[in-house]
C-alpha cells in the first residue's frame, strides 16, 4: 500500500555561529548571513559593541530570521552568564567575520572581555576567521603572530585579498567574499560528517542538455541546474565525494565539476564517473530527442518558409547506468500532477528513489529558486510542500541516506 506523508522528516537546520566585529567590512557580513539561510543554515549572529556602531542588531536578525546575542542582551537572557556556554554547545561551525586586529589579538590571548571571546573559548567545533584591516596593520608583526598562534591552534584563517582599502590605499587586507566564507563553512561541515553518506562516492548530474541543430541553434530546454546542485550541496555537507556532472557554471563548488553540453556528453561522463560510484542522482533535465543530421555551418533562412528537422531518440542515461551496488535516484518532470506517471516511470526504469514535480505548478520547478515534489521510494511516498529547493534536496538526501544506510 502506498502512504504518502505530508509531513517529511527533515534535519534540522545546523547553526552557525557568527561573530560580527567593528570593521567596515561588516557589511559583508549582512551578506554572508543572507547567504547561509540560503544554504539552509541558522546563523547565530554575535555582534561587539564595536560591531553596532556600524550595522544596527536588528539587520542582522531580520536576514537570520533569528534573534541577535549582544553583551548586553545576552546576560539578560535565561540562563545569564552561561549564555555563552548555550551558545557555544548549540552551533557546529564558528565563523568570525569581519574578523579585526583587535579581536584576534584577544582570541590569540586567550581573553574573555566580551561575549563574543567568551563563546570563542567554551566553542569546541571548527572555527572560520575572515579578517579584515588595513594593510600596514595586517603586515604587522603583531598581527602576524597572532594569526600564526591562532593557525597552530586549529583555526582557520581565510587570506585577505589585495584591493583598494576603505582608508584609499590599495593592499592586502579586505576580507574574503561572502562566497569564499560559505564555502569554508561547508567544507567545515563535511569534515565532520559521520553519517551514511560519510566517505562515498555520489556522482549528481544538473542542467539542460543542448543538442546542435547547427553552428549557432541548438535544441534545449529551461533547466536552470539549481536542484541539482542543491543535492550536490547536500551530499557534500553530509561527507560524500562530490562529483558534479552539469551543463551550468558551477564555480566556487568544493568538490569536483565535469562540464558538458549534450546529451551523449553527459551520457559519456556519468558512465566514467559511476564505475566506482555508490549513489547516482540525475537531477538534470537530459534531452530525450537530437537532430539526426547536423549541419556544419548555420543553416541560411534565404526563402525557407518551414525548416524540417528529423529527431532521433538519446540515450537513456540513468537506465544505462544500472548495476549491482549504485543506489539510483531519478527525476520525473510532469506536466500535471501526474504521479500515476512517475510510479510508472519508477518501475521501469528501477531506481532505488524517483522524485516527481508538476513542472505546471505556478512559482515552482523549472527555473524556479521554489520547488513543490513528492519523493516514491521503497516504503511509499512522501510529498514536500512547496519551498526552498536547497530544502527538497535536504528532503532527498534524507532519502537517500536511509537507502544507503540500510
């Protein structure tokens, strides 16, 4: 009997601790807490006093969507002064950004002035500095040693990178991007993944594929390649080896990317890259039909009032990869809620998990940052309301370590 659940069980978001101090690089700062809800974290975000003069608690907690510890609220909270205690055992990842001289002198000293040091010192997780200061000031030797101190002790220390600073002098000392910081933070978070999914190999595919009708037309489809490497995020944070397999650009990803265009390319990449695989997903929207013949150069329009192209049928890339050992994940695109058509699809072809989406749905699926999908395994069905697509591939990935697991 088929049972379809409403209400999947999904990870709770990780935390992330975010220490914001008084640079003028703190507006980036707003930016990378953006950019962590979107990668389906909750940032904790811990400002210095030094911190409000530049950007006011409250923007913080309206892109964290979460609340803001400050040296004075915090104390006044439950719990008092083992606030920075609760702190520190809720998060995962500690990330100071920006990080000043000033504060890393005293997370190097071991001080505990402010609420921000103090959770520093009880944090026992993976810890991101970004720092950020003019550059005479970062050349320092003081600075330098600190960081050294700080390096030794297992803290990440991202490099600054070389530009004109806010004093009008050009050098090395604005903070890293808001991007590079994402992705330290996710690499922090796979290195301490201990799930199912801990050391295997999963090989993702994403995009539409694009067939050559001639030098400059193609046939091709909407796909914008955002759920796959949503999934390809989420196996990556859960510790898999990574491998992207997609039409779209996909820089700045930690783990490794194989380009393609067309549906024989991919055909041809997902067969190299599954032969020591342990779970396939192919998420990407893969042409089902090519022209038979195509043309070397462009195709003149001269006094042409129709153009026939004769269609030939593509590889079936996921049912050509079946073999004992890959755990199979499959995507079904449907116009309509035709989920009649997915279990069909699902049987045919075998895989181990078949995520289904009506590609009709309003604000959702093809393009869309928003998906609506109901995922068929072995033990039913189970539907995932309309949200964010990094939170259907945290849904999926749910799936597929239960598959893997057991």
């Amino acid at each position: 009997m088929t049972v379809v659940s409403q209400a999947p069980t999904m990870h709770a978001a990780p935390t992330v601790l975010v220490g914001v101090t008084g640079g003028i690089a703190i507006y980036k700062a707003v930016e990378l807490v953006r950019g962590l809800v979107k990668d389906g974290f909750q940032p904790l975000v811990v400002t210095t006093e030094a911190a409000q003069r530049f950007v006011m608690p409250l923007t913080f907690a309206a892109v964290a969507q979460a609340p803001v510890l400050d040296d004075q609220s915090a104390w006044q909270a439950s719990g008092g002064w083992f606030r920075h205690i609760e702190a520190a055992r809720q998060a995962s990842v500690m990330v100071v950004a920006p990080a000043t001289a000033n504060t890393l002198a005293k997370m190097a000293a071991g001080m505990a002035d402010n609420l921000l040091t103090a959770i520093y010192l009880a944090f026992r997780g993976p810890v991101i500095v970004a720092p950020t200061m003019n550059w005479a000031m970062n050349e320092h030797a003081a600075t330098r040693e600190n960081v050294h101190v700080l390096a030794e002790r297992g803290v990440e220390v991202l490099p600054t990178e070389e530009g004109e600073l806010a004093c009008g002098e050009e050098g090395s000392g604005r903070m890293a991007s808001p991007e590079a910081i994402r992705l330290a933070v996710r690499r922090a978070f796979a290195a301490s993944a201990a799930g199912p999914l801990a050391g295997k190999k999963v090989v993702v595919t994403s995009g539409g594929t694009r067939e050559r009708i001639d030098a400059v037309r193609f046939i091709g489809n909407r796909s914008s390649g955002k759920m796959g490497r949503a999934v390809a995020d989420e196996t990556y944070l859960r510790g898999a080896h990574v491998t992207l397999v997609t039409t779209q650009p996909a820089d700045g990803t930690p783990y490794d990317i194989v380009r393609v265009e067309s549906a024989s390319e991919m055909a041809a990449a997902v067969t190299e890259a599954v032969r020591d695989a342990d779970v396939l997903v192919m998420a990407a929207a893969v042409a089902d039909f090519r022209p038979r013949d195509e043309e070397g150069g462009k195709i003149e329009r001269g006094d042409r009032e129709t153009l026939t192209l004769e269609l030939v049928r593509t590889v079936d890339v996921l049912a050509s990869t079946a073999r004992p050992g890959l755990f199979r994940v499959g995507f079904a695109a449907e116009a309509g809620p035709r989920l009649d058509r997915a279990r069909a699809k699902k049987a045919a072809k075998g895989v181990d998990l078949l995520v289904f989406n009506d590609i009709l749905a309003e604000g959702v699926g093809i393009g869309s940052d928003e998906n609506e999908i109901t995922i068929l395994g072995p033990d039913g069905e189970i539907h995932v309301p309309r949200t964010t697509k990094p939170a259907c591939a945290r849904a999926i990935v749910d799936q597929i370590e239960k598959g893997v697991g057991g």
